[in-house]
C-alpha cells in the first residue's frame, strides 16, 4: 500500500441502497488532492464501477474491506450487515447507533473488540453545529415529486402505486410533469419548512414541474407563529412538511379540520417529509404509520362523503434519486473528508471521534466490555 493519503470506498449492503458516500466527481477532486482511491465493486450503486476506474481509482473486489490494510480508512453510507466480528478499521458511515437503536451496543462492541473508530456521517458538524453534509434537499424534491405524483394518481380515481428510483433528476420531472398532463400549472402547494434544506428541495421540485410561483407558498417560522390549525391548508393540493420539529407546537392539520372543510376541500395530498410518525408532538396526526416505496400513501379515514385525503410518510425519500442525492451529499463532505489526514486536529473530525469515545464507553458498559 502506498504512502499516500487514501480511502476505500466500500460496497453497500443495505437493501435497496443504491447512493454512494464517494461519486466519481468527488473521488476524482480527492485524487487530485493527492488521495489514492480504492473502490469495490458494487452493482447495487447508481454509479458504474467504469466511472470511478475513469476518474483513476483502483477497483477492488465486492465486500473485500474486511482484508484492506487496518490503517485504509473505510468510507460507506449505511449501517454494515449485522455481525459479532470485531472491526479493527477506522469506518466513515452513518451506523445509527449512537441515540440507542436497536442493536446500538451490539455495533459498537464490534468496534470495541477490534479497537477499530468510528466517525459517524450524522454527527459530523460545522462550527454552528450544523451537519457538514445531509441528504435533505433531495428528500423535500423527491417528496414533493411523489405527492405530485399521488396527486395525478387520484385525478384518475386511485391511490399512487408503486414508486422506483429514477436515474436522475430529469427523469423524475418529467415523470411527474407527464402525469400530470405534461406540466405541473395550475396545481397549488404549501410547503413548511421552506427555508431549511428539505423545503428548499420541495420547493425546487415545483418550480421545476411548472407551478406558477403564487402557487407555491412558502411557510417557515414566521407564518406558523401564529398556531394551527391552518385552514390554508385545506385550501391547496399537496401539502409538504418539512419542519425540524424541536418541540411541543400546534397542530397544523387535524382530522377534524379536514372533515370539517367537506366536499369543497382542495387538498388531496399531505407529504410528511419530516415524518414524526410517531412523535407525540408530531404536528400532522392524521395518520400513524410510514409507508413505503411500494405502498406509499396512507388514506386518511374522512368519511366516504368526501373527497380522499392521501398521506405519504416514506422516511428514506432520497433513495428516490440516488445519483444527485449522493452528488450532494458527497460534495459537502469533500472538505471534511480533504482534512481527513490531519483528523487528530482538524475539529469536525476530533468532536467526531469525542463523540465516538463516549458512546464506546456507554455500550461497553451495556455489553459488560468495560
Ligand atoms: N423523509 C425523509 O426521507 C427525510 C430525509 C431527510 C430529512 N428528513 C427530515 O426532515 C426534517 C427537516 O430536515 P432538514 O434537514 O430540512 O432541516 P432544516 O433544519 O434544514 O430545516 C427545517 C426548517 O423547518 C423550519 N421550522 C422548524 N419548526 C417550524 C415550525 N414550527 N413552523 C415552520 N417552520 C419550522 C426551520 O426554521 C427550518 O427552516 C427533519 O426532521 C429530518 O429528519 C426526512
């Protein structure tokens, strides 16, 4: 193995997953760094391991980290399948196991036996505590396109069927834009929460699928000071929100209201982006359950009388468009991940690696290791 900095950019394994930690274009600006990049393998990922091996990374074997040298940091998105055996590497992902999830202290015993690290992507901060890189944007554009999508589904008398990943952005609009009757004008959105990074990308999708700008209203902070319910909701056709709930707040829709509002009701389409399911201050409780890609909308029960009101509560949207969903993600980790060899001081990495130590600490406790 070489001198050079590196990262091994490995497989991912979870059903379903097909976005990437690295994209060809990142792993290219850290080649250019002087990083030396190895990839596995990988059918699953939206990428083609020729895209990478263009970029001049080195192509390794399928799942083959295991036998990568222990001090090649390991970089992957989601969680490893689950196992007892000891991880001697230093691993980049997000593990899902520090706010004590099943199985949390099983995962870090694993890092405890093989006296491996972990910095976990989900706590990887700027200077304001904000995260360096989230998938956010893509959830809010990838939400709005399937409450769009529910939409025209109902339009046509039935409930949105099965939804797949699409190749990229363009596809999704233009599916969207086609159900639609070919453009997205006339049809009214709220979105709340439009100046975080879900809202953005909610808002993004509407203006891409042909709204006019009127109607598309943007709520944040300011427009819901004054308490729900919010009868303006019933008054638009798709519903998307996207707050960062951080406390008890008003209902903004409640069963009754959408009852209440009768036949003349507009609004045929909650998108709960945010999916505070099971939150007891969840703001939207018209519903109880997330649905899923193949199944995804809820109906909310508002009497045979009057129109159908559909809930989509999918809490992994950005799947829905694996290639810029990674792009992005990845090109906001990028200065994290350039700063990567001098991760004993550069600060996003030492408060990780902080973070890291106490949790390992907690689930040796748990796991009678300590
Ligand atoms: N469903 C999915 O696949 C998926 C994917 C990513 C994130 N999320 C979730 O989406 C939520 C938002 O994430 P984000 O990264 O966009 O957060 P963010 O912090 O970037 O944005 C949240 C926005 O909500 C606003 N807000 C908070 N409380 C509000 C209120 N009471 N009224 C109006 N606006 C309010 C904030 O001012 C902010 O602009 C989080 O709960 C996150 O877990 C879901």
């Amino acid at each position: 193995m070489s001198s050079k900095p590196t990262f091994w950019l490995r497989c991912e394994k979870k059903e379903f997953e097909r976005r990437s930690a690295l994209t060809p274009t990142t792993a290219k600006k850290l080649i250019d760094a002087g990083f030396e990049i190895f990839v596995e393998k990988d059918e699953q990922r939206i990428f083609d391991d020729s895209e990478f091996e263009a970029v001049g990374c080195k192509l390794v074997e399928n799942n083959s980290w295991p036998s990568a040298p222990t001090d090649v940091p390991i970089i992957g998105l989601k969680e490893l399948p689950v196992s007892k055996e000891p991880l001697p590497h230093t691993h980049i992902q997000f593990a899902h196991c520090y706010k004590q999830q099943g199985g949390w202290s099983e995962v870090l015993a694993r890092f405890h036996n093989g006296k491996g690290t972990l910095y976990d992507l989900e706590f990887l901060n700027d200077a304001n505590g904000r995260r360096v890189a989230a998938f956010g944007f893509h959830a809010g554009f990838a939400g709005a396109a399937a409450g769009a999508l529910a939409l025209s589904a109902r339009r046509q008398g039935k409930p949105l069927g099965l939804l797949s990943p699409y190749a990229n952005e363009t596809a999704m609009v233009n599916a969207v834009k086609e159900g639609l009757g070919g453009s997205g004008k006339g049809v009214k959105a709220l979105v709340i929460g439009a100046l975080g990074r879900c809202g953005r990308g909610a808002v993004d999708l509407f203006r891409k699928i042909g709204l006019d700008e009127d109607d598309i209203l943007k709520w944040d902070l300011a427009e819901t000071a004054k308490g729900g319910p919010f009868p303006e909701i019933l008054d638009v056709d798709i519903f998307v929100n996207c707050i960062y709930l951080s406390s008890k707040i008003p209902h903004f829709i409640t069963r009754e209201t959408a009852i209440a509002a009768g036949k003349s009701r507009q609004l045929s389409v909650v998108v709960d982006v945010s999916c505070d399911t099971t939150n007891p201050y969840n703001p939207i409780p018209i519903y109880n359950i997330n649905t899923t890609f193949d199944k995804p909308t809820v109906a909310v029960d508002v009497g045979p009388e009057n129109p159908p009101l559909d809930v989509i509560s999918i809490d992994h949207l950005p799947t829905l468009l694996p290639r810029e969903a990674s792009e992005q993600f990845s090109s906001d980790l990028l200065p994290s991940l350039l700063t990567f060899p001098n991760r004993s001081s550069e600060r996003v990495w030492v408060e990780a690696e902080k973070l890291f130590k106490e949790k390992l600490g907690e689930a040796a406790k748990a796991e009678g290791l300590a």
